[in-house]
C-alpha cells in the first residue's frame, strides 16, 4: 500500500514544498551540533563551570525527545501546516531569546523552548511532504533527508567562525532571519492538511508515560546513569502495555505488526544508531589523533557529506528499478567499506576516500528506508508514523552513541571503530527483509 496525493501536484509544486520545509529542517539538524563549539566562550561569558553549560546541548536535546511523540496527535487535531508554522515559530523565537539570554540558567531555559520547536519540525515536515509526494515519494524523499547528511560537517565549521568573528551570541541570532523567512515562505506555500481533526482527543496517560520515558532514556544513555536508563525503560515497557489498549494511543505501537513498517523503522533505528554515533566519533578522531581543530576536523568531514547528498539525490530513482532491497544491501556494503579503514590506521588519502565510500552508503540507506516506511501506512496514518520513525531513529542514535563512547575511554579509537563498524553490519538483516521490487502506486 503506498500513500496517495490529495490531488495531482507537479514535481515542481512538490520541489517547492521540499525547498520550504528543507529550510526547517536545516534550522533544527543544524542546532544540533552547531552550539557544541561555542560551549566554551558561553561558560567564560556566562560564567559558570563546563559541566553546567553542558546543559545548553542536553536540555536542548532532552526538548527534543520529549516534543516528538506529541507531534502526530498535534498534527492530526490542529492540523500538519499549523503545527509546522508554529514548531518553526517557536524555534525562532528561542533563537532569539538564547541570543539575549543574561545567564547560563536563562539560556538552558530558552534552549528548552528551541528544541520544543525543533523537535516537531522534522516528523511533522516528513508528513507533509509524504502527504504532497504521494506516490513519487521515493523518487524524491532524498531532497528532504538532506540535511542530516551535512549537519555533522557544517556545524563545527559555521559554529567556529561565528564563535572567533562574531560572538558565541551569533549562532542562535542567525537562526532568527532564516526562520521568520521560512516562516513567511510557507504561508503561500505549504497546502493545508486535510487530516485536521478537531476532536482527536489527547492521550494524556500515554503522554505523561512517553515522553518522560524517552527523555529519560536518552539522558541515561547519554550520560550512562543507570538510575535515568532504567526509569526511562520501565515508563517505555508501561506504555506498550497502555498503547495496546488505549483506543486513540499517543503513538500507535500496532504499526509494527505491519512487516513493511516494523522492517523499515528497524532499518531507521540501526540508521540512527549509526549516524548519530558517528557524528560524535569522527570529529574527535581528527581532533584527537590527528590534532586538528574543530573547524578543520569539520572540512575533513566534508567527503562523507558530498558522498550522502549525491547518494541521497539518486537512490530513490535506483530503487525504483531495482528495488530497495538491493539499493539498501549495496548501501550497507559501502558503509562497512567505508569504516573500514578507520580500524587500520589507514593514510591520510585513503581516509578521505573511504569517508566519501561511507558517505554514499549512509545516503544509500536513508532514501529507500525512508520511503518504505511511509509506503506502508495509510494516508490518514502519516502523521503517526512520521512520529515513530522519529522517536525509534533519535533513540537509536543515543543507544550507538552512548556505547561508542563507553568503548571509546576505555578501548581507545581502533577498537571503537570496530564497535562501529559492527553496528553497520546489524544493518544486513533489516536490509535482507525488504522486498525484491518497490510496491506501485495504489
């Protein structure tokens, strides 16, 4: 089954969403890595140790978790174009507020308020574009991916030279600019949703169970405290057992009785666990290793980067004849060729190649996953899985990101790139269960 369009909209009137809603994207993925840099120079202004400062990245981060499974029912009961409007609204109005914040206490406050925004922009502009994309979503769900794929090497970079030229203030401030632009260009652009449903009621109990519990588990496992990780398992075990008898579950866990969707998200989840872990591990290898700065380690990162956007551009349309299944294997092929290396002490050169070799396998999986989840769901269903390919894909970044950095100081980096290049491999088996050929247009 594959989600249908509402009407027949043009490529380009799709492309013209994409352009929009990438714009979002980008604010929210970016944020990600770009304040990381400038923890430093806020802490010597701000005043305040190290450790307290970190809080500017977590709380951010924990916003996030907590944000992405009240997406679905926001979109379902006040409409998909609203809530975009507002997450992205709200990002920027953070933006603005960490840009004037007066103390560490107020800028972990508004960083807060960021990612509440920005945790709601990627599922919910997924949806959208699902929605417009019908079913030519394959073909062209590498566009809106992208981002993800340059997050890790423009955040240092752009975050470096706003910190040394401009200020610590600069990397919110610049946000604010692109959001109200966003914000203007998706008015005339991003249609209305026709899933708006004014009485979808909210569930409360799912929701004081889920999100508590996932930002738990992504604390725990960030900083490896067993007391948050197993209060975050136990809310998560206690709302599977409520999502199986709740009538109108905050996330629906039936989903996964779907192979198509169980097999998909599992390909997300060991995704996410990948990419999200390598985005911490790469740079502090060059940095570490090789000596190089924050803002060098991100230029080396740059092949990766080129090889995912070129990937991402062709692998739907190379799916589409020769099914997701053989995309996905080749995918994860590369993405071991590419890590490979890492585990050798390999020359400067053949590192280069090898990330521009993994880049193109990250890419290769992203596109075909992506759009096998959506193509296993009703049209009326997109918001929700949008929902939990976001939670299962965040989740499994923390999980590889928390064991690459427990082997990480114990091991040293050539066993870590083991660990990682094993992760990649998990990859094999959700590969091998997607379908020969890709499903048609119902």
């Amino acid at each position: 089954m594959l989600i249908k369009a509402s009407r027949t909209a043009s490529d380009r009137e799709v492309l013209r969403l994409a352009g929009v809603l990438v714009f979002g994207a980008v604010l929210a993925t970016l944020d990600t890595t770009i304040v990381n840099v400038g923890l430093g120079a806020i802490a010597h202004d701000l005043g305040g140790p190290i450790s307290a400062t970190g809080w500017v990245s977590t709380g951010y981060l924990l916003a996030v978790a907590v944000v992405i499974p009240l997406s679905g029912w926001a979109s379902e009961r006040f409409g998909g174009r609203r809530m975009w409007l507002v997450s992205v609204a709200l990002f920027t109005a953070g933006s603005a507020l960490c840009g004037l914040a007066w103390s560490a206490r107020s800028l972990i406050a508004f960083r807060i308020l960021q990612g509440l925004g920005g945790g709601m922009m990627q599922p919910i502009g997924q949806a959208l574009f699902a929605r417009a994309a019908g079913p030519r979503l394959g073909r062209l769900i590498g566009i809106v991916t992208l981002p993800a794929t340059f997050a890790p090497v423009l955040g240092p970079v752009l975050g470096g030279v706003l910190v040394q030229h401009l200020g610590w203030r600069w990397m919110f401030t610049i946000n604010v600019p692109i959001g109200i632009a966003t914000i203007v260009a998706a008015v005339r652009v991003v249609p209305a949703d026709e899933t708006h449903r004014p009485g979808h009621r909210l569930d409360v109990t799912g929701l004081a169970l889920l999100s508590p519990g996932l930002a738990a588990l992504v604390y725990g496992l960030g900083a490896r405290n067993a007391v948050a990780l197993g209060a975050g398992a136990l809310a998560l075990a206690a709302y599977g057992w409520h999502s199986s008898r709740a009538r109108q579950p905050l996330i629906d866990l039936r989903l996964f009785a779907r192979r198509g969707f169980a097999v998909a998200t599992g390909n997300s989840f060991l995704l996410g666990a990948s990419l999200y872990s390598s985005m911490l591990l790469l740079p502090l290898y060059y940095q570490q290793v090789w000596h190089a700065s924050v803002f060098d380690a991100g230029l080396l990162l740059v092949p990766q980067a080129l090889g995912s956007a070129v990937a991402l551009y062709f692998a739907g349309r190379i799916a589409e004849r020769f099914g997701p299944r053989a995309v996905l294997l080749t995918g994860v092929v590369l993405a071991l060729a590419g890590t490979f290396p890492f585990t050798q002490q390999a020359p400067a050169w053949l590192l280069t190649v090898s990330l521009l070799v993994r880049g193109i396998g990250l890419g290769a999986t992203t596109a075909p996953g992506m759009a096998a989840v959506y193509a296993a769901v009703e049209r009326d269903e997109v918001h929700r899985a949008a929902a939990v390919v976001n939670v299962v894909n965040r989740a499994g970044g923390s999980l590889g990101t928390a064991i690459l950095v427990t082997v990480l100081e114990n091991q040293g980096f050539t066993t870590t790139f083991w660990w990682a290049l094993g992760l990649s491999a998990l990859s094999l088996v959700p590969a091998a269960l997607f379908p020969r050929r890709s499903r048609c247009a119902a």
